[in-house]
C-alpha cells in the first residue's frame, strides 16, 4: 500500500514538492488516493450494466 502511494505521488509532483508539502495537504491527498483504491476495488466486480447505472449516479451527482 506504501509503495502505491508513493508512486502515485511520484506520478504527480516532483520530490521537492512533495517535501513542501505540509502535514494537512499530505494527509489529504493520501485519503483521496486511499478512496480512489476503494472505489476501483467496489467497481472492479460491476457488470457492464452496473458500470453505466454507477456512471449516471455520477453524472447526476456532479449536476447537484
């Protein structure tokens, strides 16, 4: 799990600012990436059809 983290960090910033980060950005961002992890596991067993039910729960959600 670590290493995820870390290379999903790697992917989007620089070590440096990574390093610049405070506590609360850090912690923040780790808990989007952990969330992100949880929802591709949730979806990962969705049939085709509950795939697109599951993207126009989204689609409405985001229109709010």
């Amino acid at each position: 799990m670590k290493r995820n983290i870390f290379d999903t960090f790697l992917r989007n910033c620089s070590p440096e600012e990574l390093q610049q980060m405070t506590e609360e950005i850090l912690s923040s961002k780790i808990r989007r990436i952990l969330g992100g992890q949880v929802l591709f596991g949730l979806i990962s067993d969705l049939t085709p059809e509950e795939i697109e039910e599951f993207d126009a729960a989204i689609r409405d959600i985001r229109k709010m």
